[in-house]
C-alpha cells in the first residue's frame, strides 16, 4: 500500500466507501437538477416563447452594448488595479517606515470594506455623472489592494541570494525591485493574478448599484420590461446572461494559460552549455598547461622567484 505525504493511501473498505458516497451524491445533484428543470417547465419558465424574445434585433443589440460596456468598465479596473497593486506592494516593501505604514493601513482599510459600498460611495461622493469611472475605480482600488499583496507574497518568494548578489553588483534599489524581484514575482504568481482579474470581471456586474448599464444591469431592465404569456422571462435572461459571463471568463483564463505557456518557453528556451564538453575542454587545457609551454602562467616560466630551468 503506497502512502502519501499528505494522507494515507485509503484501503479497499474506504475506497468501496467512497464510491457509495460518490454515487449517492451524483445521485443527489441529478434528482435536484430535475426536480428544478420540472418545476420551471411546469411553470412556463421553460416554453420556447421565453427563448424566441432573443431573436428580436433590438435585445441582442442591447445585450452586445452590454457586453461592450462590461468591457470597458473591466479594462479600465484590470490596468487600475495591476498599476495600484504594483505601487502599493514597492510601498509596503519600502524601507521608509512612514511610506510602509500608509500603504498597509491603505490595503487593510480597502480591503476590509465591501466592494459595493466602495463602489456605491465613490459614485455618490465624486463621479455621479459618471458612472463608469466610478465602477473602474472602485473595483481598482478594492482590486489593487489584492493584487498588491499577491505582488508583496511574490516578492518576498525570491530567494534572497539573488537581491543580495544584485546589490553586490552595485544595482540601486529600484533597478533590483524593477529588473529583478518584480519579474520573477510576477512570473511566480501570474496564476493568483489572472484568478484575481477574473474575479474583478465579474464583479463589473455590481455596477447595476449605480445604474451602470453591463450586463446584469441590462438584463434586468429586459427581464423586468418584457411579457410573454402574461410572465417575466427571468430564467432565461439569466441563463443566457450567465452563459455570457462564463464565456468571458473562460476566455480570460484561456489568455493566462497561453501567457504562462509562452513564459515557460522562454524560460526553458535558454542555451545552456553542455557540462560534459565543458569538462573535456578544461581537461585539455590543463594537459596543455602542465605538458609546458602551452601556456604562459605555466610552471616552466623562468620569471618567479627561486625559479630556473635546468
């Protein structure tokens, strides 16, 4: 029986446990799932006509205009909060302790806050007219405090040998946090980073608190001003909206998987020399120089002291 560093290896009672459990719970999900497609189907929730209001031009307009909106409410957070991030993490790793307290008591402060109330004060204080900055904004800042601690954690990952033979070659302390900590931190945590902005694409759809017309916002207002049949097509204005959602993301990690890939390439496409043709060379350059006369540093140069040829 093999074991784990984890966990022992379980044995054939658990594993026969297991199964049972696992049947019984796809079971379980199964029987829920169908009992959920029954009662919306019986409801009319699930009848063609609820699906056709999507044919007409004019919804699949709005829902590309959303789409569009969502967009650019997310590229603006993603650069806000990745620069913020950037700054906050040198700041909280600065060796002024004033700079140091401030972006701590900024991160801690920011990120104990509720996005929404971030978001709905920023609209309400300063950017009332205009609700997608304060969107942007609000998801930099709450966003960018994150990613200044996952910058901060990479960081702090470099083997410290690397900043030290960095400061011995004379670097200053940007050019070793900007030439050599920043890029391997990035690098190390460019998963948690991806994952993060993932999380603030979809948070893009708190931005209906203030009237923001994305996605959710624009389902809302099609769900909630459309009749068929005498009701409201909510579950399949959900469906497709979330269907939306879900390819985005899906998309935004396709992105992060391609970039790791790329990185690991370049990585791994250094030449290294070959240790063992590295070897014989020395080897014949150290024949050379004890045969004598191939080399100038030699022991057979009448130079040293003390030294005559015979």
């Amino acid at each position: 029986m093999s074991a784990s560093v984890l966990y022992d290896s379980p044995g054939p009672k658990a594993r026969v446990r297991n199964r049972i459990y696992a049947v019984l719970g796809t079971v379980a999900i199964v029987a829920l799932l169908a009992v959920s497609v029954f009662r919306l189907s019986e409801k009319g929730h699930l009848a063609p006509e609820m699906w056709d209001i999507f044919n007409y031009a004019g919804i699949r307009q709005n829902i590309a205009d959303a789409v569009l909106a969502t967009l650019k409410a997310f590229g603006l957070a993603a650069v806000g909060s990745l620069v913020l991030g950037v700054l906050l993490a040198v700041a909280r790793l600065s060796d002024h302790q004033p700079v140091r307290w401030f972006a701590t008591a900024f991160i801690e402060v920011f990120r104990s806050i509720p996005l929404l109330i971030t978001i709905y004060a920023v609209w309400v204080g300063f950017l009332t007219d205009y609700s997608m900055w304060a969107l942007a904004l609000g998801l930099s800042i709450y966003n960018g405090c994150v990613q200044a601690e996952v910058l901060r954690a990479g960081v702090n990952a470099v083997p410290k040998g690397q900043r030290e033979a960095a400061y011995a070659l004379g670097m200053s302390k940007t050019q070793v946090m900007t030439t050599v900590l920043l890029p391997q931190a990035v690098r190390s945590m460019l998963p948690t980073i991806i994952s993060q902005l993932v999380v603030t694409l979809k948070d893009t759809s708190l931005g209906f608190v203030i009237l923001y017309p994305e996605l959710l916002q624009t389902a809302r207002l099609i769900a909630s001003n459309t009749q068929v049949n005498g009701q409201y097509p909510y579950v399949s204005t959900i469906v497709v909206i979330g269907t939306i959602y879900i390819a985005m993301c899906l998309a935004l990690s396709a992105l992060a998987t391609w970039i790791e890939k790329r990185g690991r390439r370049a990585k791994t496409g250094i030449v290294v020399p070959d240790p063992t043709a590295t070897a014989i060379v020395l080897s014949s350059d150290a024949a050379q120089g004890i045969g004598g006369g191939g080399t100038d540093a030699g022991p057979d140069r009448n130079d040293g002291p003390g030294i005559t040829k015979n």
